[in-house]
C-alpha cells in the first residue's frame, strides 16, 4: 500500500469530490479545486478521487480499467506538467469504434489516440516483473480516448486532473485485436484526422519511450497501492500526439500503422 502522506483535511478532501462530482453532473466546470480547496499534492489529489470513484461504485458503476495520462511530452507541454497519473475507467465509459458520442454528456472534450492493452490475467498484488506483466496481457488495440476536464479552459495543475480522474470522459476501443510480440510499438505511427483533415500526429515512442512502459508503469503503481489489476481490464496506456478539440458534427478517425483503425463522431 502507499505510505506517501494525504496534506489536505478531511473536509477540504469531501468538499473538493463534491465540487467536482456537481461540475460533471451539472456539465458546468469549476475553478481549479487546487486554489478552492488547498488540493496542491499528488496524494490528496487522488484521495479526492477515490471519494469519487467509491460514490460512482455505490451508485453502481463497475471499474473496468484504467488509464496513464500525461504520458506524452506534447500533451505535457500542452497542460504544463512534467509527470505522469492515473485513472479509473468505468463500464459507460466505453464506446466501440464507429459508435455516436453524446457531446451532451461531456464539458469540454479533446481527443488523443492511444494504444490500449487488455489483461488476460490477474495480476498480483505484488509489484509484478515485466514478465509477470507481459504474461498477463492478452493483446493490444488501437483506441481513442475522449479526454474532458471538470476545471474551466483546462486551467489544471497536476493535483486538478489527478483530482478529477485523469480528466479522462469516455474511450473508443477499435476492432481488432493484436497479440503482443507481432507489431514493434514505440515505432508505431499514429495520424489522426478530424473531418477528414490531418489534425494530429505521433508514434509509439511519445508514450514514455513505449506504450508498453507506460502500462507497465500503471501495473506496478496500481500493485503498489494495493489496487492490482484484473484480468479482463482494460489499460489505455496514453497519448501518441497532441490532443485535439471536439464538437457536435465532429468525426475523428484515427490509424495507427499495423495495429489498425478507431473512429468515432460526435451527436
């Protein structure tokens, strides 16, 4: 388990969940919950999401992966961090590809392509070695990741986004699945066209060095914190490139080389 120290009081922590909890369920951002409730570190940021994460659970929502964010040193320089979090990914945030978005549902939306990875296997709750964790994967697929911010303009520091999960909203997961081994990541081209222009590029190698390192760095943490992860989850393991906008009318069509097409448009 995480021994590092939560700053922030109790109430300062209940008080910033809620805030958030009500700019989502209103669709209405906030200021950043780093200067209204005091949230500046990393530990009090995610306590403020687990708050979150333990309401949308009792209200029936099941966790079905997890995400690394802040993975790529475009979308760092882009929010002006320097590290990477994580979040939960919960059952009605998934979307296949070609699938409608509701804009509705969402505040602020940008898109980013990414590789996602989903587990074969339970992990342990021991930090697990890179070949317990290879193991435990059964393949990759190429995914969008609607990312979407509770803070107003994405004004965020690091313990806003950590806050408000990762700022993550829904993900488009593609077709086809790949077993790992076949297809070289870090040299994986990504193109993302928005409207059928080009809007965004990127390769496997902006994700942390590779998509994999960057799952695997989800898995230790998650192991750390007493939190493993399961088999069946999915990991969305962070951006290939910048993000990119989206409204009503939008579609984003993404490739990425051999591991094939996502897509979705927005209602």
């Amino acid at each position: 388990m995480n021994s590092m120290a939560v700053n922030a009081p109790a109430a300062n922590l209940e008080a910033a969940a809620n805030a958030l909890h009500l700019a989502r369920s209103r669709r209405e951002a906030i200021l950043p919950i780093s200067r209204s409730y005091g949230i500046t570190d990393i530990e009090s940021a995610y306590a403020v999401a687990d708050i979150n994460t333990r309401r949308r659970v009792d209200a029936g929502a099941r966790v079905v992966g997890m995400k690394v964010g802040l993975t790529s040193c475009a979308v760092q320089q882009q929010l002006g961090v320097d590290q990477p979090d994580f979040g939960v990914l919960f059952d009605d945030m998934e979307r296949l590809s070609g699938e409608p978005i509701e804009i509705q549902g969402l505040l602020q939306p940008k898109a980013e392509v990414e590789v996602a990875f989903v587990l074969r296997s339970d992990l342990s709750g021991a930090g697990p070695s890179i070949g317990e964790f290879l193991a435990a994967l059964a393949y990759a697929i190429p995914a969008i990741e609607i990312v979407d911010s509770a803070i107003s303009d994405w004004k965020i520091s690091l313990a806003d986004t950590v806050a408000d999960n990762a700022s993550c909203g829904l993900y488009v997961l593609g077709d086809q699945p790949t077993p790992l081994g076949q297809i070289p990541l870090a040299e994986l081209g990504m193109q993302m066209f928005k409207n059928g222009a080009l809007a965004a590029t990127g390769c496997g190698s902006a994700c942390m060095g590779h998509p994999l390192r960057a799952a695997y760095w989800l898995a230790r943490t998650m192991s750390e914190r007493g939190r493993p992860l399961k088999a069946g989850q999915v990991i969305l393991s962070g951006a290939l490139g910048p993000m990119v906008p989206v409204a009503a009318g939008d579609r984003i069509d993404a490739t990425l080389g051999p591991l094939g097409q996502v897509s979705c448009h927005f209602i």
